[in-house]
C-alpha cells in the first residue's frame, strides 16, 4: 500500500485481479466514447512559468479542438487537428501548422503536454502504445497511473457518470505539470 502524507491518507493499492478486471472493463466501454466536450480549468507549467486556463476540449473521433484562454496574455487559441495535423490559431503572427500538436505546442507556448496520452488519461484509462502501472482508491478507481515517464493522479471523481468519470488531473514528469480542473462533462 502506498500512503500520501497530507491531511488524511488516502488508501492506495495495486491492483488486484478484481480491480484491474474492473479497469478493463472500465475502458472497453470507454473505447467506444469517442465524441465528448469536456469543460473546466487548465494549468500547464515548465516548473517556472505556468498559470490556469480555461479549457473546453471536444474530441470527435480522431479530429480535436481544444479552446484555452492564455494564462498571462488572456488570449484566446484554439489548436484543432486530426491524424494528419495540427493547427494552432490566435497567437501572434498568425495561424501555425505542424504534423504533430505537442510538437506545435511545445514549439509555439513552451508547453510540454502529452496530448497522445492525455486523451486517454482524461478519461481515467491507460493511453495505448506503451505500459503502464495502477494504483487504486479506495473507490476502486484508478488513483494513480504512471506511463511513458508521467506520474498522473486522479484525485476525484464523477462517480454519477457511468462509468465514472475524472474531475481532477494532475499529471508530472519533472520539470512539467499538468493540471487539469474537469467541470462538466457531456458525451454525444
């Protein structure tokens, strides 16, 4: 069992045959969502500079487009895509495209945002490609999923939604942090 020392220890644990056939099942069901807006507050930083956002992100099917208010400029941008590219609008000088949108990301803002395995994340299941370990809650949903370097932690749930749903992301990999804020979320 892991503890975390702050205020009262949640209960973590890897997972056992129960749990993990849970989180399987979890994301089976999930594999076939793939047309949801979700809405709330996001927070990306390098270790030094980092700040929050508003975020409404609608994924249908592999096309995306994420709207963010910039933390410090309070511009509005927009990055949409799909498997052939990416676009980021409303910065200075212009529209930029590129193939990849974490490369565009990480070229344009100085974001370090697993965009790939964000998808996956946002949805409490493991990102494909590439392993991963689980921790559980005491609620039996992930609590911690650690993947292609990244430390990310669920730390509540929209347990009304069915399956459960995240509401609160944080996600590292020294020196960058994701944070992630969920609102609402709605699936089409």
């Amino acid at each position: 069992m892991r503890f975390r020392c702050t205020g009262t220890a949640p209960v973590r644990t890897k997972g056992d045959t129960v749990t993990l056939g849970a989180q399987e099942a979890r994301e089976k069901a999930l594999a076939g969502r793939d047309h949801w807006t979700l809405q709330g507050k996001l927070s990306v930083s390098d270790g030094k500079d980092g700040g929050p956002s508003s975020l409404t992100w609608r994924q249908d099917g592999e096309s995306y487009e994420l709207t963010m208010r910039l933390p410090l400029s309070g511009k509005s941008v927009r990055l949409s895509g799909d498997a052939n590219g990416a676009l980021l609008e409303g910065l200075d000088g212009g529209p930029q495209r590129g193939p990849d949108a974490e490369a565009l990301m990480l070229r344009a803002l100085g974001w370090q945002v697993p965009l790939h395995e964000l998808r996956a994340w946002v949805l409490g299941m493991r990102a494909s490609g590439s392993t991963a370990e689980l921790d559980f809650g005491a609620d039996r949903l992930p609590a911690v999923i650690q993947q292609d370097g990244w430390r990310v932690e669920y730390r509540a749930w929209d347990e009304k939604q069915q399956p459960a749903m995240p509401l609160k992301i944080f996600a590292d990999r020294k020196p960058y942090s994701v944070r992630l804020a969920i609102n609402a979320w709605t699936f089409d």
